[in-house]
C-alpha cells in the first residue's frame, strides 16, 4: 500500500470520528486533534466538526482524482466516499 493510500484510510477513519452524530457543545477528541494535526490540518477541541469535514472531503477527493487508474486495491473500483 502506497502513501496515498494509507492517506485515504486515515481520511476515512477521521471523517467517520468527525461525521457521525455529536452534542452541539461535544469537543472534538484529544486522539482526532491529534490526528488531523499530523494530516495538516491545525484544530482544536473548538473547531467545528462543519469547517473540518468539508476540508478532509476535498483532501480525499484529491487523492481519489491522483490515484485514478493506478489504483489497485481490493476489486477493480476505487475506494468508496465512507
């Protein structure tokens, strides 16, 4: 697995932290800080789940667009939006 893909799998696993269902005033957790800061994206427990997800969104979508035909992964389609 190249590093575009282990990108895709940890964008994955953040946007299913980030996206599923949450109290208004629920902080966002110290190890999801922690991982989008490795990613490059500059959080903390304050910001909003609504500026994150469309941000990791786009990251995602990029590396879908730059992997392309190259990907080889389970099947022949590419990894879903999840």
């Amino acid at each position: 697995m190249g590093e575009h893909e282990r990108t895709l799998v940890r964008l994955g696993k953040i946007l299913e932290q980030i996206a599923r269902p949450h109290g208004c005033d629920e902080a966002l957790p110290v190890e999801v800080q922690a991982s989008l800061w490795q990613l490059g994206f500059p959080c903390n427990g304050l910001t909003p789940r609504e500026v994150l997800i469309p941000r990791l969104w786009a990251r995602k979508r990029s590396l879908l667009i730059g992997i392309g035909h190259e990907w080889r992964g389970p099947g022949i389609t590419p990894p879903s939006a999840a």
